[in-house]
C-alpha cells in the first residue's frame, strides 16, 4: 500500500501561505546547500578519492591543485562563501527572502489559496518532484543560455559565476542575484506552476535541484553519489564533468558556449 508522506507537515503550516510557500521552500534550498556541500569539501581531500576528481588539460593536472588557485583568485571563505555574492547570502540573505516572498504570492496563488491539502502519497510527491525536475531543468537551460548569448547579460551577472574555472561544492551558488534568479528561482516557479505540487513535494524538488547543483561543482565524478542522483548518461543525465567542462572551456571567450545543461546533457545536443 501507499505510504502517506503529508502527515509529516502539520495543518497549521500548511495553512499559512508565508510558511507553506515561503519559510518552507528556504528551508529546503538550505537542507539542499549545507549538508552536502560540508560533505563534498570533507570527502574530495580524501587521498582514496584523488583518482575521481575532475582535471582538464590546461591546469596542474591536479584538481585540488586547479581549485586552490581558483580559491586564491575569489577567496573561498570571504568571498564565495560569506561575500554579497556568497552562498550565506543568495540562501539565507535578502536574495533568498525575496525569493520566499515571491514564491509565496505565486504559488498560493496558482494553489487558489488552499489552506487544506488532500493526502499525499510517496508516488504521488515522487511523480511531481520528477516532472517539476523535468520542466524546471529546462527553464534552467534557456536561463542559462541567455546568459552566455546575450553579452550584456554575461559581463553583468553570470561572469560573476565564471570566475570560478575550477569551481568547489559551495561555490555553486557563487552568483549574481539576477543570474540565480534567471538559473533556479524563475524555473523553479515555472515547473511549480506548471505542476501544482503539494507544498511537501515542491520542498523536495527545491532540496534536490540545490542539492545537484552542488554536487555539480564539487568536480567528483563517478562516485557512488552518482547513483543516489541518478546520473546516468543513458538517461540523458549529465555528469560532473558535463558541468566542469562548462566552467574550463565554456564561457564567454569560447566561440561557442558549451555544456549549458545542468541535469539533462541532452538539452546541448
């Protein structure tokens, strides 16, 4: 039998818009940020994991190596992770308030302004995480890919991003307001519009999407946390290295902008 997952939120959160679609969703981008972006700092210095980390031709040869000058570059702790553009802020700053806010105007609204939730099975929260994912991935992509065909747009806000050629876990969300709100905040609204989650489902998409994307920058591949994300080529998934090619050879100065996928490869083909 299916397993009721929406007794896990009471009825007084879900009754509140600013809890259910604004705190909530927060919460969620931080559960996806902090616990995995710890563990891949921690595990990608592990001697055994050397031979899975990601390294171009260009470099030292030696991820670590590449990372640490990057880290000299943008400093890691004053700049990518406590910076105006750090990860402290674009989660748990004014940009991740906004985004709360707007967040719980747009989808209370879309929701009709429920305050009752009907029963939500684990493969009802499974099927609506799985086609948010779909659907926000490809908004992900065109807001990418803006980004890298509109000069402006580039040298303003996601050459902040792409100062990072060798980027590291939390470096992720190194990044302007307004290319994280054209990358993550509008496509995750559009999948939720488009899909009408219970508030539970959407808390898991958010975590996960946050979550990928730190693995995506975390420049470990081939580990078992490909599993755990699916990252199957055969399902069009992209890899690590799909999104690290991105940051060494992708950017700007290229003739053509590579590797623009964040989940699915299959948007570049």
């Amino acid at each position: 039998m299916d397993t009721f997952v929406s007794t896990l939120l009471p009825a007084w959160w879900l009754g509140n818009k600013w809890l259910a679609w604004g705190v909530g969703p927060i919460l969620a981008a931080n559960l996806g940020t902090w616990p995995l972006g710890f563990f891949l700092n921690w595990y990608t210095r592990q001697p055994h994991v050397a031979p899975r980390l990601v390294a171009w031709k260009g470099g030292t040869g030696d991820r670590r190596a590449d990372a640490a000058l990057t880290n000299e570059k943008v400093p890691y702790i004053s700049e990518q992770i406590l910076g105006h553009r750090g990860a402290v802020s674009s989660v748990l700053g004014l940009n991740a308030i906004f985004g709360g806010v707007l967040s719980a105007l747009l989808l209370d609204a879309r929701s009709g302004g429920r305050s009752e939730w009907p029963a939500l099975t684990a493969s009802a929260l499974a099927w609506q995480v799985v086609y948010m994912y779909v659907v926000g991935d490809f908004w992900l992509y065109w807001g990418h890919r803006v980004q890298h065909a509109v000069p402006s747009l580039y040298e303003k806000y996601h050459s902040v991003h792409h100062t990072l050629d060798t980027p590291s876990a939390l470096g992720a969300i190194y990044i302007h307001p307004v290319d994280a709100t054209l990358q993550a905040s509008l496509p995750m609204f559009f999948a939720a519009l488009q899909v009408q989650p219970h508030p539970l489902s959407f808390y898991a998409y958010v975590c996960y999407r946050i979550a990928e994307n730190i693995l995506n920058h975390g420049g470990l591949d081939g580990s078992f946390l490909d599993v755990v994300f699916l990252k199957f080529e055969w399902l069009g998934r992209a890899k690590t290295s799909h999104h690290d090619a991105h940051h060494k050879y992708g950017g700007r100065t290229s003739d053509k902008p590579m590797n623009l996928g964040e989940g699915f490869w299959v948007w570049d083909w």
